[in-house]
C-alpha cells in the first residue's frame, strides 16, 4: 500500500532555529504539494512540482521558507529562522499531472512548535 | 483568485440524523474533490467528481456537482459516530494541477 511518508512526525524548536521537513512521495507520481495547517487558516497551499520543477510558491513567506526537490524521491521544506507564528501542522502531498485523475495523497504531516 | 467556500464550519448531530456540507467556487471548476480528515490524521480522498450535474455515491454518502461545476454538495444519510472529521471540498481548474480547499465543515457526532 503506497504512502506519502513524511519526517519527522513532530518538531519542537526555539525561535530562530532552522527547521527541516521531509517528504518521500509515492513512488512514480510527478506532483508535489506543500500545505500548513492552523486552526484559523485552515489548508494552505505553500508551494508546489511538477516533475521536480517549482510551478508555484506564493504561498510561501519568501524569506525564510524555501522548497526544494534534490531528487524524485525527496522534497524539502526549510524555515529559517523560524517564528512562533510557523507553529502549525504541515502536510505533503503527493499526486499525478493528469486533469481528471488529480487526486492528492496526502503524508500523515509534522507537527511543528516553535517556542 | 480562485476562491472556494465551504458551510456551514462546524455541525453537531445526533447518531442517525442526516448531515449536508456545501462548497462554492468563486470560478467554474474541471472536477471538484472531497476529502475526510479524522481529528489527528491528515485529508483522505473520498472521490472526485467531473461532470456536469454528476451524482456520485459511496453507501451512506452521496455526492452531487452543481449544473454550472461551480458548486458541490456531501450528505450523509443517518449519520455514525465513524462519519466524525472534517470533510474538506477542494476545487480544480484543470491546467495547473493545483487543487483549493475549502475551509471544511467539522462534523461530531453525539452517540
């Protein structure tokens, strides 16, 4: 059973620290999607792949998210420094460029607190 | 932007009462989504409709796209305490591979 898996599950951090979270997408899927999580926002898209390459991240704070694909295998989502106000759950997706047949897979998220 | 606007927030039932969501784009949309997430867990697809005035169900769930592809409805038949969550809808435009999501309707249920 093929799953986004995502690490580490939880994260607590003191502000100004780097934070680093990975995701391993589903095996043969060419999109790649980085969503937050808050209670007030609800699910908000930070950046996303397609085929490795970023289509789009302006949901992202500029300076100091950045997100990254070294390989097909591996997406990263860095915060630095990081900011209370980043405290919130943060989901990788995964999922096919084919209108129609777009569904997301979702990992199971980290939890991020930043102190 | 595209905007999607799902009500009501929240909806308390009792088990065995029906429970409806509903979702609107602010834009005409290629397929529309429903996704579920448990209280700790993360959104699960639950299925995706792409036609016009399309009906889809799933036993106890049934799932309408509006004439226009700019609205959507969930309804839940005799709710269970199983159906607790958040249903999120979440809209596409087609080209961009990219869904919204609404806000999400959490549902609890009383035993």
């Amino acid at each position: 059973d093929a799953r986004v898996t995502q690490t580490p599950r939880h994260k607590v951090t003191e502000m100004g620290q780097e934070v680093t979270m990975r995701c391993q997408p589903i095996l043969g899927h060419n999109t790649v999607f980085w969503y937050r999580q808050t209670m007030m926002q609800g699910l908000e898209l930070l950046a996303y792949f397609r085929n490795r390459a970023p289509l789009d991240d302006s949901g992202m704070p500029k300076d100091r998210f950045s997100a990254e694909m070294p390989d097909a295998t591996l997406a990263t989502l860095k915060i630095q420094p990081s900011e209370p106000r980043d405290s919130a759950v943060y989901f990788c997706a995964s999922g096919l460029d084919n209108p129609g047949a777009d569904t997301q897979y979702f990992g199971p998220g980290t939890r991020l607190t930043v102190l | 932007g595209q905007q999607v606007m799902q009500i009501p927030q929240y909806q308390h039932v009792q088990e065995g009462e029906d429970f409806t969501t509903y979702c609107n784009s602010s834009t005409t949309l290629s397929n529309i989504q429903w996704y579920k997430q448990r209280p700790g867990g993360h959104p699960v697809f639950l299925i995706q409709l792409v036609k016009s005035g399309e009906v889809k169900k799933q036993k106890r769930l049934t799932f309408q796209f509006g004439e226009a592809k700019k609205n959507s409805s969930l309804h839940i038949t005799a709710t269970q305490t199983t159906d607790v969550g958040t249903y999120f809808c979440a809209g596409s435009g087609g080209s961009n591979y990219k869904l919204t999501f609404g806000k999400g309707t959490l549902l609890t249920v009383n035993p």
